[in-house]
C-alpha cells in the first residue's frame, strides 16, 4: 500500500523540544515536494515547514521560523520535523504530506498525499 504515517507526536511542556517522524510506504520520497503543516481547533489548516523536491527550496511559517526544521532521510524513506522552543500556541494535529510539478511553497492545495496526522500538545 501507498501511504505516509506520521509519528512523534505527544504532550510536551513550553520550552520543549520534539522530533516528529513520517515514515513513506509503498513509493520513494525522492523527487517529491514535501511539506508539514498543522491543524489546530477552531483553525484553518497552515503550512508549517515545505521543502522542494531537489531540497534546495524552502518555506517557515513566520511562526515558527528559527525553532522548526524540516530534512529527510533518504536511506530511510523518512521526513522529518524537529521542533524545538514549543509553545502552547503550536498545539495541533501534524500532518505530513507530499506533492509534486511546481514548487509552491507550503500551498496545501499543491500537496496530494496525506498522513493520518499526530497530536502535539504543548502545556505546562
């Protein structure tokens, strides 16, 4: 089966540090764009952390430039998103999910192989 399943997720106190997995299954990661983005409650879905195929474009939401990166591991099929500095406010549903043809940044709409996603809770 094709399919993307995302791990790492989990209650973290502010000031914390996480590492999220996202582990691809029944095709290769390489040449795809891929991208982390994120669901809170009451929210829109928002780009977190993209990066192009080639890896050598990237996208940060504003909000979480300089304490999120994204990588991926190609020997082990795997992208992830290290999160470090957390804050209540990146409390959400993570997802992780791939795309392709014109680079667009974090563009949802651009990405069309999703995750399940994994919870991250942020609180003291």
């Amino acid at each position: 089966q094709v399919q993307l399943v995302e791990s790492g997720g989990g209650l973290v106190q502010p000031g914390g540090s996480l590492r999220l997995s996202c582990a691809a299954s029944g095709f290769t990661l390489t040449g795809y764009h891929i991208g982390w983005f994120r669901q809170a409650p009451g929210k829109e879905r928002e780009g977190v952390a993209c990066m192009s195929s080639s890896g050598v474009f990237t996208y940060f939401a504003d909000s979480v430039k300089g304490r999120f990166a994204i990588s991926r591991d190609s020997s082990k099929n795997t992208v992830y998103l290290q999160m470090n500095s957390l804050k209540p406010e990146d409390t959400a549903v993570y997802y992780c999910a791939t795309g392709g043809l014109v680079w667009t940044g974090c563009a949802s709409r651009r990405f069309d192989r999703w995750g399940q996603g994994t919870q991250v809770t942020v609180s003291s």
